[in-house]
C-alpha cells in the first residue's frame, strides 16, 4: 500500500481529542472517540497489507507477528519503565500494587479485561491510573490474533467470500456493542465482541478498495468534508452519559471511513491533512498516546488539587516533547533496522518478562506500603493506614446483602425475591423499602441493622436511578410489584446521590468528575430531572407511603487529598462550591415536592456535615470514595438519619 500523508493527518484528528478529553479541556467531551478512529485505520492499513501479501503468496504468520512487535513494543516497553519508575515515588502502596497489576495485564494484552472489571473508563478515580489507556492496544492485538488467519482462510474461497464473511461478523459485533451499551456499558466500552466491528469496518474498507482507484472529483471532495464533520461533532457533541460503543459510534467511524475513502491530495480535506503539521502529529501519534496517560495521571496524583487549565496545557506541551523524543529514538530505530524474527521475538519475550517480574512483586507485595508509609507524616501515615483498613472492611463486606431473612437488599425483582416477599410479608406484615441507587444501598446498610423492624428490604443497583430508563435498572418493574402487593408495604424510602441532579457548568449532566473539572463556580440544579423524578415518585405513592430522602453531601475528596491533608481536622473540601451546590439543591427539590404534595426529608439538615469533622479523624476515614459512606461512616451517619426517618415512619 503506497504511503497517504492523510492518513497521518487523520491519525492526528485521531489523537489530539484524546488529549484535550483527558485533560478536560472543554469543548473536547467527546474527545475518547479518537480510539475509534484509530481502530478504523488500523484495520484498514493492516488489511490492505494483509491482502497484498496474501495475493503475493508472501503472507506469513511469523512475518505479521515480527512486524506487529516491531511496531507495538519498543514505545510500548520503554514507556512502562519510565512510568514504573515515577510511580513507585508518587503512587502510595494500594494504588502501586494496582498498578503492578495493570503492568502484567497490559504485556499480556489483557489490560481491557482488568479494567473492565475493576473500574469505570470515565469514573474519576479512573483518570489516576497511568496504563488506564491500554485497553486499546489490548482490543487490537486480541482482534489481530485470528484476523489474519481468518483472511487467509477465506481468500481461498474468494474475495466476495472474505468481504461476505467480514461483514456479518461485523454486523453481529455492532448489534452486540449497541445493545451492550445500554445494558453492560463498561463491557461494551472496553471488551473485543462489542470493539471488533469498528476494526473490521475498516478492513471492509480495505477489502472493497482492493482492485479498485479511489473516487476523485466533487463528490468525493465533499463526502470527505462530510467524514470530518461527523468526526467533529462526535468530539463535540457526545459526552461521558452517551451510550457507547454503540450507535453513537457510528459518528466517527463512518466519519473515518469516509475520510479514509475520499480524501486525497486533490482535494481540500486531503490537502489539510496532509499538511505538514497534521502529518507530524500523526507520525508520533502513537508515542503520544502511550505518554500521555501515565503523565497527566503521575501528575495529578502527586498534585492532589485538580491541576489548572495552565498546567494542563503546559503537560500536553510534555507529552508532545517526550513522544517525540520515543519516535525519534525508540520507534524509528526498531522499526528500521533489520534484525532476525527469532531475535526481535526473544527480546520483547525478555523485555515483558522483566517489567511482569516487577509487577508481580509490586503486588504480591502489596504495593511496599512500608516504602509509602516512609515518605508520609505521621498524622499521614494515620490516615493512610485507616483508608487501607477500611478498604479491607469494604471487601470484605462487598457481597453482602442479608442481615436477617426478611432484612435484606437486592437489586433484581426475580422470582427468588418475589417468593422470599412474600413469605416475609406472611409473617411480618407490611415492609419498609428503601430504594435507588449505590447510595439507597450504603443507606439501607447503614440503618437496616439499626431500625429494629423485622421486613426491611433494599432495593437498589449502582448508577440505577428514577429519571434513567436503563434497561438494567428495576424502575419499570417496581411500578408493577408495588401495586401489586400494595397491601405488603408499609412505606418507600427513595434515595440517590446528589450529583446526578446537577448540572456541569457546560451545560452536561452532572457527573463525579466535574467536581474536579470546575472549581470556580456553583453549579445549577437540573429542574427538569428533579420534575421526572418526582413524577416517577408520584406514580409510586398511587399505591404506597413514599418519601424522598434527599441526597448527603458528596465531598468529592480524592484519597490522596485526604492523606494529604492528615488527621489534624484541618481537611476542608477543595471545591468550595460544593455544599452551597448541595444546599441548593436540597432545598430546591423539598419545595417542588411539596408542589406534589410528596414527603420530602433532608438528609443534610439530619447530618449537619461538617468537612472539618466528618470527612476524616485520627480514628476514622468516613468517605470511602468521593461520595459513597465507609463502613466507619455508616455507622457515625445511620444513626442520625434513622432518627430523622423515624419522625416520619
């Protein structure tokens, strides 16, 4: 395949809404999408070198494999080394021995399973995690696995046969993401089956073009201006809430596919991207993806505050310099020179086996707390140690779900719990319900043992919440159970967190994150989610005794800023706009449900919350994350809140 400058330039297009997303520069909400676009092109240019080997007779499964090392691991190696350095003096012990881990997933290319499963791409504490972005390289090398053999397969039975084959494969797999998206969304995001149709569009591409010249002309001018502006509204338009990789993905793919067809250096889009500035981005483009992370990440754990829009933009000036340094010394240099296959095999298998080696004593020996501890303050070293017990206590808590056969939460109506409800209700009378999202659960844990009544049931499933309509969710099948066993339940108590029910100063839903992203402001309340809220809530006390107990205040401190800060009562939340947001909002939300004639109860007039108190002492860590109670913090709150509940019950 002869060399396309644009297609440097599209790699650019590709690259720098990554950065900009992950260094919450606005307007880039949609940044995250330049992954898409590199899956296209990789599929794309692999397949058309795939095809032309395998029309030559010249394909080899050894050959593919040295060139795949060739280009994936020197940058990917010397990246993780220097980042193993810096983290072992900024990342304290917990967070060192993930990282350890991350290190083996990642040279193993399972580093998209690791983070599927333990957390969330867009969750604040995600952006703390230096390797979070190899998930990426983890989907391609799962997909280049079999993709090779399965062309060579098929090329014996045609090329329509390979283009047929491909594109059920990949209808199959985009059906799969658009579903998944709404109802398993982390396992869309991040895992092969939902990812492999946005690489396999473009290898349809490849296949398509084989034989063929590219489209030239007015048409094929405007249809790449067309690519680009898709591509340009989904870095804009799309957000942290919308459903991905599914439909919403198909803005840049088909943006990328477009752009891969139709520009060329006859026309406006080509010459753009194929400019000398575009084509420079694009070159280093993979070094700076690889730096980025593990630079804006190291930072802003060391930082503690969230750092400024200056020094953002001063650690994407970093990561230009250092991936241009990686491409200049480390990708060009192996890529060039000529080695044998068993030597280049032999020396990315020691080469991993070194860095798996450390990542295997990083966490086995749980991250060296001792050498963390060292570098603390006593009244650091405190709290430090209070946080990791309290992590230890969430664990070992984390499947419960019972404290008594009728004292119990779920987070699914089936026809288990259906059957155990009614049994309960037989021998208890009527039941109180809390219900909503992970904070109902932290509620219900936190005066369910409390309360003294034999029927209390929680139900309620994180990010689950009245104004979604989240096929995973319960909602829809509540409004039946409730009015169908009326006579069983003697009060609702509906809980989530607060956020949600604001607005980012942008004008987005609200979300975790944007308590470190604005720091400057207040933020607005979302009347129109309180409205269907409250009218979701209406429905529900047609047929029972409902009241909303509003949200806590979520201090949105980070671990390390607790650390930071030590057990002295001199932490304070570093927003300060947070409790005048909360306050706000509490007393926004009570005087539209009295406009409903709906119980309303404030949990912050129960709590009284105190950052200087309750966030952190020299006994107790009580926030376990940024806005969810520690095991400690549900029993100094529950009690507080019970006694608020048991004035209305």
């Amino acid at each position: 395949m002869n060399y396309r400058a644009e297609i440097d330039g599209l790699r650019a297009i590709a690259v720098v809404p990554v950065l900009f997303f992950h260094a919450a520069i606005y307007p880039f909400s949609g940044g995250y999408v330049g992954v898409d676009i590199f899956f296209v092109i990789s599929g794309y240019l692999i397949t058309g070198i795939l095809l032309n080997e395998i029309e030559q007779g010249s394909f080899s499964v050894v050959g593919f494999y040295d060139r795949r090392i060739r280009r994936i691991y020197p940058a990917l190696l010397a990246t993780i080394v220097v980042t193993a350095i810096a983290a072992a003096f900024v990342l304290y012990a917990d967070d060192l021995k993930d990282f350890g881990q991350s290190v083996i997933a990642t040279l193993t290319f399972m580093s998209n399973v690791l983070f599927w499963h333990e957390t969330n791409y867009f969750a604040p504490n995600a952006e703390f995690k230096p390797l979070l972005h190899t998930w990426s390289l983890a989907v391609e090398e799962q997909f280049y696995v079999l993709f090779p053999l399965l062309l060579s397969v098929l090329a014996y039975r045609g090329r329509r046969s390979q283009f047929a084959v491909i594109a059920v494969l990949t209808l199959i797999s985009f059906a799969a993401a658009d579903v998944a998206s709404l109802r398993s969304p982390a396992s869309a995001f991040f895992l092969l089956p939902f990812r492999a149709w946005e690489l396999s569009v473009g290898a349809l591409l490849a296949l398509y073009e084989n034989g063929r010249s590219r489209p030239a002309g007015r048409i094929a001018s405007i249809a790449a201006i067309v690519g680009l502006l898709l591509i340009a509204y989904a870095i804009v338009g799309l957000d942290l809430e919308t459903p991905f990789p599914g439909r919403w993905a198909l803005l840049p793919v088909c943006g990328a596919l477009l752009v891969l067809h139709f520009a060329q250096p006859s026309n406006l889009i080509g010459r753009m991207l194929g400019s000398p500035v575009p084509v420079a981005i694009g070159l280093i483009s993979y070094s700076l993806y690889l730096v980025h992370q593990p630079i804006f990440a190291l930072y802003r754990y060391a930082r503690i505050a969230e750092p400024s829009r200056f020094e953002m933009v001063a650690l994407i000036a970093l990561s230009f310099v250092l991936a241009s340094i990686s491409w200049k010394l480390v990708e060009q240099p192996f890529r060039r020179v000529r080695y044998r296959s068993r030597t280049v095999f032999a020396s990315a298998a020691c080469g991993s086996l070194v860095l798996i080696s450390f990542g295997v004593v990083a966490h086995l020996n749980a991250g060296f707390p001792s050498w963390t501890l060292a570098r603390l303050s006593p009244q650091q070293a405190v709290v430090y140690r209070n946080l990791l017990e309290e992590r230890g206590r969430i664990d070992k808590v984390a499947d419960r779900n019972k404290f008594a056969e009728c004292v119990f939460r779920t987070g699914e109506l089936n026809e288990t719990f259906r059957r155990q409800f009614a049994d309960c209700a037989k021998e208890h009378g009527a039941a109180t319900i809390i219900v909503g999202d992970s904070h109902a659960g932290n509620l219900f844990d936190a005066i369910a043992p409390l309360s003294g009544r034999p029927f209390f049931i929680g139900i309620n499933k994180g990010f689950c919440r009245a104004v979604e309509s989240n096929p995973q969710c319960f909602y829809d099948e509540l409004l039946d159970f409730v009015a169908t066993n009326a006579a069983s339940i003697d009060k609702i108590i509906y809980m989530q967190a607060g956020f949600y029910l604001l607005d980012a100063p942008d004008g987005a839903i609200g979300s975790r994150d944007m308590f470190q992203r604005y720091t400057d402001r207040q933020f607005p309340v979302s009347q129109s989610r309180i409205d269907q809220t409250l009218a979701y809530l209406g429905k529900l006390a047609n047929h029972a005794n409902v009241v909303w107990l509003g949200p806590w205040i979520d201090p949105h401190v980070t671990h390390n800023q607790l650390v930071a800060n030590g057990c002295n009562g001199a932490t304070d939340l570093p927003n300060s706009f947070v409790i005048p947001s909360y306050t706000h909002l509490d007393q926004t939300v009570n005087a539209l449900a009295r406009k409903r004639q709906l119980s309303y109860l404030s949990t912050i007039n129960a709590l009284n919350f105190n950052a200087r108190h309750d966030l952190v002492d020299c006994q107790n860590v009580y926030f376990i994350d940024a806005d969810h109670w520690s095991v400690a913090g549900e029993q100094r709150f529950g009690p507080k809140v019970l006694e608020a509940l048991n004035r209305t019950m």
